[in-house]
C-alpha cells in the first residue's frame, strides 16, 4: 500500500508537496476505509481530490503515472525522454530536476523509493528498506564525473555476485530506472524483486469505455462478466445480459458485445432487445469500465487513480463506486480527483482525512493540502457550503 509522496519540479508542483494515505486518529468507518500495515501505521484506503480547473489535480495522478511508467520502461535508445516534464512557469526550475520519493508498505514491509531527473536523464536513485525504524539502503545510483550512471548495491544487504552487478550497471541508461535494467537481468535479488513484483501487479490503469481486453474478458471469464453486469444492475440500467463473441469479418481481432436491455411495453409486458456497444450511451460503457477497474484492483489490492470520477456519471453512481469500491475489502487503494462537491455532505460515506485540496497560486503553482489540516472542522454544519464559500481555497476566483 502507499504511504507518501513527495513531489517537487514537476508540471504545476514547483515546490515540494506532500501527499499521504495517512489516516488521522478518527476512527469513522475504521473496519473497511482504514488497512493497519504495521504497529502505529495506518493507511487510507481512498482519497479525494477537489480543486478548480488547471489547479494541479490531474498533475497529482500523473505523477504517480510518471512513476509507474518510468520504473519499467525499457527505452529503444539512450536519446529516449525520460516523460518527466518541469515546472515551466519559472526561469530557474526548467534546468532543474524533478523530485519525486515514494513511501509504500509491501507485505507489512516499509520501503522508500526516490528518484531526480531531468527530461534526458536520471540524477539521482535511492531504494531503501525499514527493516526496523531507520532505513537501510538497498541501491543507490548516481552520475559520476563523465555523466554515466554509477550504481552501488549495499555490501551489507544485497548477495550478489559483482558480474550480476556490472550486468545491471551495463544495461541501465541514464534514462531508465535501475529496476528496469534490474528486470533484463538474470539474477534475482530477494530485496529488489519483491520490489519489482509489488510494481507489476499493484498498479492499475483505469480503461476507458470497453476496451478489446475487457471484451474478451466478458467472454472468457464469467465471474468477471457476472460482477460487471451485477455492478450495471445495481447502477439502474436497465441492462438483463452481456454477450461478447468475436467478430465476423476473418481479419478482425475485437469482440462483439451485445447488451440485453429490458423494456416494458406499452401494454404492460415485458420485451428483450439486444443492441450492440456503439448503441450504448457513453455512460454505461464508462461505468462498465469503471467495474472492471474496480474489480481488477480490488482482487490484486491493488492502486487506482481516477480523474474526474463524475465524468459521464449521474451523482448517485459516483456515490455508488465508492460503496462498491468500500465493500471489496482488503489493501486496495483509489485516488480519485473530483468537481463533484456533493460528496462532501456524505458524513456516513467519507472521512475528513481522505479529502484534499489543490489550489493554484499567483505563480501558477500547485498548493496541495488536506482538509484535516483545518481546525474546528468538525464544528462545520456543512462542509459542502464552506467549500464552495472558499473557507478551503482550491475553487476558481471568479
């Protein structure tokens, strides 16, 4: 599960902002919001993300996504671009790297994780482990004097032989991560695998719509095809049976999917008509999405970010994935930015530490901060009109 993270120079956030799971001592909804991942750590399982438009929310997720991305990538050349991109509105920090350092918890396990680099190259990469309360280092990668990576292994942790180390060195250029070069290597390092394994299955991409994956997950798997079409009841439509079956034409590699929608007729009967997925609204197909999402991430209790969750979605379903997220209990995690500010009135469905804000300054930067850091809080009748009266920023100044 994730803990932290910490981010610095890159896209809205130039100076150093902190985001946490972190929950408070409030003890609402503890059973199935909060995951205890060691003695004295307890962990969110959602957090959401309010702010005007252009205030940093989406750039909070792509940080993540930058991470998740660049820890595996294997680049076609050493001129590839690491993705990572600066804070732009300022004459210094484009020259700058960006920083970013990750806290997670793998198997009740503490790691720290962080990284510096410019669009071209990595400057700096640590991996540490807390084996008890202070860290242990596993690797630490810089650029020596001639500009190459100069990777070194903790003689004290790591077991492994110096061909394997060189090998690693080789491989990682200065524009990948040292786990990707770690990842084409064959030797397995307990430390850094357990790593690299938490990485492959714990993050999840969010599909958009119903994508040719999900299609024939319909059609191979029905546990998967029964909680999605399960989950479009629950939503209100009126939705009786999913098919999907390959296409027609030889050349063709997608499915096709079917949807069984019910209707009453004007003499009171009921009648059954399929209609194929380009005659769905863009709304279902997204909560048909969201379902697998869901679904994916809860089985691998896994992380999820998604932006803008009220996207094509009445505000009743925001509030129902929420609930369906809440009832597949477990480490899973979900990062959700949001304009939906009715959720805030849910006091029986959020807690007030898993709310944030972005606010954009005059600089054009990212200010991130949580509702918990308010005082009296508590004493708020409504929390919904004190956002929208500003009481906590991050709404546009119109």
């Amino acid at each position: 599960m994730i803990l932290e993270l910490k981010i610095k120079n890159f896209l809205s956030f130039k100076e150093e902002a902190i985001f946490s799971f972190e929950a408070t001592r409030d003890k609402s909804f503890e059973d199935y919001q909060v995951v205890e991942v060691a003695p004295n750590t307890r962990i969110l399982r959602l957090t959401l993300v309010y702010g005007a438009n252009a205030s940093g929310k989406s750039n909070l997720i792509k940080a993540f996504e930058l991470l998740q991305h660049f820890w595996l990538n294997k680049p076609e050349s050493r001129d590839e671009l690491t993705g990572v991109c600066p804070f732009l509105l300022d004459r210094e920090t484009p020259q700058k790297p960006s920083e970013f350092s990750l806290i997670f918890y793998v198997e009740g396990t503490r790691y720290l994780y962080s990284l510096a680099l410019t669009e071209k190259k990595v400057i700096s990469e640590k991996l540490f482990v807390y084996p008890g309360t202070q860290p242990a280092l596993i690797f630490d990668r810089k650029l020596n004097d001639e500009g190459l990576s100069e990777i070194v292994f903790s003689p004290k942790r790591i077991k492994v032989s110096q061909a394997a180390r060189d090998e690693i060195t080789i491989k990682c250029l200065a524009n990948m991560s040292v786990l990707a070069a770690y990842n084409q290597v064959n030797v397995a390092i307990p430390e850094v695998e357990k790593v690299v394994r938490w990485i492959k299955s714990q993050h999840k991409s969010l599909p958009v719509g119903v994508a040719d994956d999900t299609e024939s997950l319909i059609a191979a798997d029905k546990a998967a095809k029964d909680f999605m079409l399960n989950f479009l009841q629950l939503a209100d439509y009126n939705i009786t049976a999913i098919n999907t079956g390959q296409a027609n034409e030889p050349t063709a590699r997608s499915a096709k999917t079917e949807f069984e929608h019910r209707v009453v007729n004007s003499e009171g009967n009921e009648e059954f008509y399929k209609l194929m997925k380009e005659h769905q609204s863009e709304g279902t197909l997204r909560t048909l999405g969201l379902a697998e999402a869901i679904r994916k991430t809860a089985e691998a209790n896994a992380f999820l970010a998604i932006d803008e969750i009220e996207a094509l979605l009445h505000p009743r379903l925001v509030e129902l994935v929420i609930e369906y997220f809440f009832k597949q209990k477990g480490q899973s995690q979900l990062l959700l930015t949001t304009h939906y500010d009715g959720l805030l009135e849910e006091d029986d469905l959020l807690r007030k530490d898993s709310i944030w804000f972005t606010n954009k300054k005059e600089n054009g930067s990212t200010e991130l901060y949580s509702l918990a850091d308010f005082k009296g809080v508590n004493r708020i009748s409504s929390l919904q009109k004190a956002y929208r009266h500003g009481r906590f920023g991050a709404v546009p100044n119109i």
